[in-house]
C-alpha cells in the first residue's frame, strides 16, 4: 500500500466509524488521483496555479453518498465543524432552475498523517502544487447515479451537447425529477411512521420513523408494554425530532449499539424526558444518559 492509500483509507476509517455510531445509511466511494491523473490535471493548470499562488487539493478525495436528503444537512454540519475543516463549495438552490448542486468540502489532513501525505506529494511530478489536504462531496443516493451519467457522457464529452440546448436540459430534468422523488421519500415514511404509530405498531413505527441502521430488530416487550399502556408517551415519542437526537449522537460522541431500546431511550432523554420511561433503561446506560444529556428528574 503506498502512502496517499494508506492516508485515505484511516481518514476513511475515522469517517465511516462516526457515520455508523449515529446509524444513519451511507456508501462511501473513494480514491487517491493516479500518477497520470494528476499529471494531466497540473499540466494545463501548473501556470495558473503559480501566478495565482493555488494548489491541487483532491490528490485524496472520497464521497459520501447518503440514502435520504434530510441527511445531507446533518454530515454538512459535523464535518463544517471538525477542527480540521478548510473550506467549502456549496451552490445554493435556485427557485426557476432545477440543475446539480455542488457540496463540495476541503479539509486538512490529520497531523498525524503529515508525515504519510507529505511522502505521497513528494512522489508525483508537481509536489510544489499539491496541498496536503483532501476534498469530500455529499451527495444523495438517488443523485449518485445521474451524477455518474452527467460526468462521464455529458461533462466529458461537451461538443456532443454544444448543439443540443433541448436535450441538455432534458437531462437537468431527469435530476429535478429525482430530487422531487427524494423529498416524496421522506414524506412516504413519515406517513408510514404515522400509520404504525396509532396502529400501536412500535417496532415499525420506531424503524420508519428514524430510517437507521439498528443493531438488533426490535423493542423490548417491557418497553412495548410501556408505549401500549402510555400512548401519551408514545405520542411524544413519535413527535420528536430524528434529526435532533442523530445530531446530539454525533456531538456528544454517544458510543453505545443503536438498537431500538436505545435509539427509544436517546428520544426520550433528549426530547420527551419522562422519567418513568427512563427507569426502564439498564442501569450503565442511564448513568451515560443522565451524563451526557441530563438527569431526568
């Protein structure tokens, strides 16, 4: 393994460990710029870059493509505020245009990689003009695949297009098509949750509402017992807020399994605060609860 990989697949590592702590659904797709990419980059670039005192800051790159758009915001946020954070690109939405957004973050490589990429840069054929830094892109899933189309049979190869404005913009509608589809996802779970909610279906009311990755399959029968028997409870449950609880997951480097007791109890403690509910949790993790995010009295 060369240097520039092994850099990519810590910082990846360090990456996907975080992302499946606070259980949301994700690909992530990554690379290091070849040899050959890199030259082909800086050859047309070297002269701008001097006079312009810029460098190349993909030598490592990785995407994170993630399964619903509401999630997009939350791992914007985490990595904007790491302290190895540099830069952004983000394009912001307009109101008559349906076209791809640029999500696009520059951040610093680790000091304790320093050493690793410093190598990587020094074996390339423009080390004066390579940053040691490496750029991230969010994307959605569903955009994931027109963004592959776009690049490779549109952005590659533009004079097949220059005469075709119609299908061209054909193509950007196919997009605003696909982002349509995202947000009617989020509102065909939402009704789902609903649903198995006054259904006093728990398990599936809990699986649709917070859409994670759970590291078992279902409530306890205490804890199902509870929600029959509180439906008040079980409303305010159902009425938190999803993004809240992940974002405080993330925050607060909360380390414990997310299975559906848990991912109930963070609710709970976050939101709801009922303090019979939290007399159901195991005693080391109402201690860690109670710590972290307050006793509930």
């Amino acid at each position: 393994m060369n240097a520039a990989d092994k850099v990519l697949k810590e910082i990846v590592a360090d990456l996907e460990s975080v992302l499946n702590k606070c259980g949301v659904m994700y690909h992530i797709f990554y690379r290091a710029k070849s040899g050959l990419s890199i030259k082909n980059k800086l050859e047309k670039k070297a002269e701008t870059y001097r006079i312009e005192g810029k460098k190349m800051q993909d030598l490592l790159a990785l995407r994170i493509t993630l399964y619903f758009t509401d999630d997009v915001e939350l791992v914007h946020d985490y990595l904007k505020n790491l302290p190895n954070f540099d830069s952004e690109s983000v394009d912001a939405a307009e109101v008559d245009k349906f076209c791809p957004k640029r999500l696009n973050l520059v951040m610093r490589v680790p000091e304790s990689l320093k050493g690793d990429i410093q190598v990587a840069i020094k074996n390339t054929d423009y080390p004066d003009l390579i940053d040691d830094t490496y750029e991230i892109q969010i994307r959605t899933i569903l955009s994931e695949g027109w963004h592959e189309v776009e690049h490779d049979l549109r952005y590659k190869c533009k004079d097949d297009w220059t005469d075709y404005l119609e299908e061209s913009r054909l193509l950007n509608g196919i997009y605003a098509t696909l982002e349509s589809s995202e947000w009617s996802m989020l509102t065909l779970f939402d009704r789902l949750a609903y649903a198995q909610y006054k259904k006093g279906a728990w398990d599936a009311m809990m699986r649709n509402k917070m859409r994670l990755r759970f590291a078992d399959k279902c409530l306890s029968q205490e804890v199902q017992d509870f929600l029959s028997n509180n439906t008040d409870i079980a409303k305010k449950l159902f009425r938190t807020k999803r993004s809240k609880v992940l974002k405080a997951i993330m925050e607060k480097k909360f380390s414990y399994p997310l299975t559906y007791d848990t991912v109930l109890h963070l609710l709970n403690h976050i939101e709801v605060r009922n303090k019979e509910l939290a007399d159901l949790e195991i005693p080391v993790l109402r201690s860690d609860m109670d710590f972290l995010f307050g006793v509930i009295e």
